[in-house]
C-alpha cells in the first residue's frame, strides 16, 4: 500500500518586519505545490546578517505570529529561537524531520535573492539532500537563478525549483527605512504589524 507523504513548507527569515511580500510568496507556493502547511520560522541569529543589528527575536516572532494568524495553513514555529548560536538551516531541516517523520517531504521557501546564496550556506549538500527549494522570483534578483541551480548540477534540477510568483518589490530593509523616515507603512505589511511596530516603537 502506498503512503500518501504529506508536504510541508518552510518559510525561514529574519522578519524585521515581516511583510505582504513574505506572505503573498508563501501562498502562492502553498498553493501551486498543494503544501499542507507551510511553518514560518523567524531565525534567532542569521549567519548572514552578523555585520547589522537585527530587532530582539521576541518581537519579530510575534510579528510573524499577528501576520500569519487569520491563514489557517499558516503556523510560526519558534524551532530556531530556542536553539543558542547560529541558525542554521541545515539544523532546524534535521530537527523538523525529526518531528514530523519520514513520511513527510520539506519544502524551503526563499526569494530569488536568498537563494543565490544557497552556495555558501551550512551543509549546502546535505541540506539539497533533505528538502526541496522553491525559488520564488523577485524583483531584480532573477537573472542568476538558472546559474544557481546550474551551480549544482542534478542534484540542483532535482531540489532546486523555480517558481514565478506575484513580484511585489517590498523589503524589511525598505520598511525600517520608512518608519524611520515617518513615512507610512500601510498595506506593505499587515494592520496588526503596523499597529504594533508603531506602540513598540521599533525601527525609530
Ligand atoms: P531584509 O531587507 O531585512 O533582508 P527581506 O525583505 O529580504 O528583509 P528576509 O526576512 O530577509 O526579508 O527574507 C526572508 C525570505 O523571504 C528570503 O528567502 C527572501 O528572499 C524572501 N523575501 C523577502 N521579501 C520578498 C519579496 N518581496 N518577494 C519574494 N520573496 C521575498
Ligand atoms: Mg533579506
């Protein structure tokens, strides 16, 4: 008898703040790869953001929690922010499947730009081995996608897919910028992140 495998997505960033970007994206992967789920995962300390100042992991958790919370295929899982040191995707993937079991197929979600850097991740070989990447087009990232999943041969046809989403140019890094500036911030990023980006204070 054969078992049907369930899918799930994961959606890993820093979320300072999250935004319509991330949300439309992981929809929109949810849907064309018929997720079951797809589980937001706010990275405690980023290996590739050791150079800035990233916002106390607890508020961008909660962020990601009021952000997702009305999808009910939306879940926010705190995996990286119990665990000290880097967070490393290789780890939180192992640690996943370790959960959830072997009947169950991963699938990493990332922007077009996250996912030029794939080289030079952690284990980058053993991680292709765990779980699929969906690459999510982006603007002005999408040109060296193919030289991406060319980088890696077959085991990068097999893992790495691309896939054209709705291309809404929006970053956290523009919406610090924002609120810093005093400009607003509506319909970039959810009413109850706003709201509560503005009653913290953060990004000031
Ligand atoms: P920052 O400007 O601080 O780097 P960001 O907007 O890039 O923030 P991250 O938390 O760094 O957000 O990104 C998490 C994941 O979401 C990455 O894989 C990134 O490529 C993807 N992503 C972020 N914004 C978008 C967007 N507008 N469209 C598609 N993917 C996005
Ligand atoms: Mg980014």
């Amino acid at each position: 008898m054969s078992v049907v495998k369930s899918k799930i997505g994961i959606m890993g960033g820093t979320f300072d703040p999250i935004h319509i970007g991330h949300l439309v994206t992981a929809e929109a992967v949810r849907i064309e790869y018929l997720l079951d789920k797809v589980i937001f995962i706010p990275a405690a300390n980023p290996p590739h953001k050791q150079d800035q100042q990233v916002t106390p992991a607890m508020h961008r958790y909660i962020m990601t929690v009021m952000a997702t919370n009305s999808n009910p295929y939306f879940f926010v899982s705190d995996i990286e922010l119990e665990r000290p040191g880097l967070s490393y995707t290789v780890d939180t993937v192992t640690r996943l499947i370790g959960r959830f079991g072997a009947q169950t197929d991963f699938y990493c979600i990332t922007g077009a730009d996250a996912i030029q850097e794939l080289p030079t991740w952690e284990k980058v070989h053993e991680l292709l081995e765990l779980c699929h990447f969906i690459a999510a087009t982006r603007p002005g990232c999408n040109s060296t996608l193919d030289d991406v999943i060319t980088h890696f041969g077959l085991q990068g046809r097999k893992r790495i897919h691309r896939l054209a989403t709705p291309e809404l140019e929006i970053s956290s890094t523009d919406i610090r910028d924002r609120v810093k500036n005093g400009l607003s911030i509506k319909y970039i990023v959810p009413e109850s992140v706003e709201t509560y980006i503005l009653k913290e204070g953060l990004y000031r």
